[in-house]
C-alpha cells in the first residue's frame, strides 16, 4: 500500500516557505489496486476498496432507519469538549454525538445544523483554514483560502473577486493546489463528500455542494440556497466520496457494497448495523473511525 500524490511544488506562501501540492485526495491504494479508494484528482476517477473488519455492537430503529450504538467515549476538540463529542444528547433528539447526523465531528459545537459554531467559525475577513478543526483564519494546518475566489460567493460579504490574491498566489493557484500539511491534517477529518473548507456535496451524489459555514444550513434545507449558500469545492484538498463510501448524510451503503468496502483497509468501519462504536481516541465520521485530531 503507498500513499499516491501527484503534483508539483510551489514556494513561499503567507509570508513563510511553503510546499503546496496539487490536488489529491487523503486515500490510499495498493501497487495492484486493490484496497482502500484510490486517490483522484480533478481529471482523474476514483476506485473502491476492500478493507477493514466489522465488530459487534448494539443497533437501533428509528421510523425504519437504523441508529448506530452511541458511543462510549467523549471525543475532545484539542483541549475542549464540544456538543458532538461530549457523550450528551444537547438537542433532545434522542440522538447523541456521531448518532446525529447533524454532527460533523469532534469539533462540531451543535447538534440541531450543519453549522459547527466553533469560535471564530465567522471570522477572519473572508479567510479560511481548515474548516474542521477548531476556530478559523491562519492556522497551523497550512491550508489557505479566501471565500472572495468563489464565484458562488457562498459567505456573507464576501462578493467574488477574480484578482483575489491569497497571499503570494491567486485564486486560480490556491483552488487546485494546498499544503502537504494541510492534506495530511484536514482532509483525513473531513467527511466523505467535503472539502477543506466546508463545501460539500448535499444531497450525497446530487453533484450539488453547499457551504456549512453559515448557522441556517441543515438537513432540511438544502434544496433552500438563501439557508445552505451553493460553493464551489476546492480540489485542491478534499474527500471524495468513492463508490462504495457512506457520504455526508446517507444511513446506508450504496447498492452492491459490503461493509469491508466503506473504509480505506487503516480505518476501522462503524455506524452500520453489527459494528461495534469507535475506540477511544477516534470519532465515527460517515462510516469510518478517524482519528481525533489534537
């Protein structure tokens, strides 16, 4: 099994040396292609993967769809715990952390939208890192975005710009190329079907992606743009959804998929009827225990 990377190199960015990759996605392949998914790039397809194994756990119904076990351990955001990850059912559902399907990590802070409302979710001045960890702006994932290179102009005040500069590289060169950092610390946390910075694609295979970064975008109001702003995903560091993956917002597996298929052959499957709840130290995200970033 080897990590694929294709892409170039770029130097200096936001004031410091920086090795920016062209687009790939966080997943892995074997040298005969069996697997795991296979990486893909703006050009390129994707493949499915065999991997991983299934443990017991309990099972729930709700109207007909099954609820996962809930977890056992809390899940902290690096040195705080959030509402998706303090073992609490915080909006009276009935649903509790991952169980939600609102909940879009450990470093999710409500369980009734897709809004994360970390602190400075809303901040730094149409900037973006990583949209998954916690708080916004320059980061020390490296990965860099301004909301002004979207011609969606998903964010509230922040009208596109076709000059827009991102530090030392346009628009044009932050879209298809970002950090190695920020590929091997934001896209492993990102669900299936997102990028970096919170465009993802709603409903799952529609080929329709919406902005989760404002407090109105929830699983009822997708098909309202004025609630859940179209964006335009950036390639150059996301997760796709590969063919036999749980996607953000579907309960169940494609048809003509197996359990072993949903996760790279390193992740442990969950969330599926007869898998046992994550581990400490890892989250149930679409399918597939991550490990909970520090």
């Amino acid at each position: 099994m080897r990590l694929v990377l294709r892409g170039i190199v770029l130097a200096f960015a936001i004031g410091t040396p920086l090795a920016l990759t062209t687009a790939t996605s966080c997943k892995t392949e074997t040298d005969d292609g069996a697997g795991g998914s296979t990486a893909s790039t703006t050009t390129g397809g994707t493949g499915q993967g065999a991997g991983g194994t299934t443990g017991g756990g309990g099972s729930g119904n709700e109207g007909g769809q099954f609820i996962p076990p809930p977890p056992v351990n809390t899940a902290p955001c690096g040195n705080q715990t959030y509402d998706c990850g303090d073992l609490l059912d915080n909006d009276n559902d009935g649903l509790i952390d991952y169980q939600d399907p609102d909940c879009l990590g450990p470093c999710d802070n409500t369980e009734d939208t897709y809004y994360t409302d970390l602190p400075g979710q809303t901040g730094g001045a149409c900037v973006s890192d990583c949209f998954w960890e916690n708080g916004n702006g320059s980061g020390t994932d490296q990965c860099y975005w301004d909301w002004r290179c979207d011609v969606l102009a998903p964010e509230p005040g922040c009208p596109y710009e076709q000059d827009q500069m991102v530090g030392n590289f346009d628009c044009a060169q932050f879209f298809t190329t970002q950090s190695q950092t920020c590929h091997d610390v934001c896209a492993p946390i990102a669900p299936n079907g997102c990028d970096c910075f919170g465009c993802c694609e709603l409903p799952a295979g529609s080929g329709e992606h919406v902005w989760l970064g404002v407090p109105t975008c929830d699983l009822g109001s997708l098909d309202d743009p004025a609630a859940c702003p179209p964006c335009t995903p950036v390639p150059g560091c996301e997760n796709p959804c590969d063919p036999c993956e749980l996607c953000l917002g579907q309960t169940e597996l494609p048809p003509g998929c197996t359990p072993e298929e949903q996760c790279p052959p390193e992740l442990t499957p969950c969330g599926l009827e007869g898998q046992a709840p994550c581990p400490a130290g890892s989250y149930c995200l679409t399918g597939c225990c991550i490990v909970i970033p520090n």
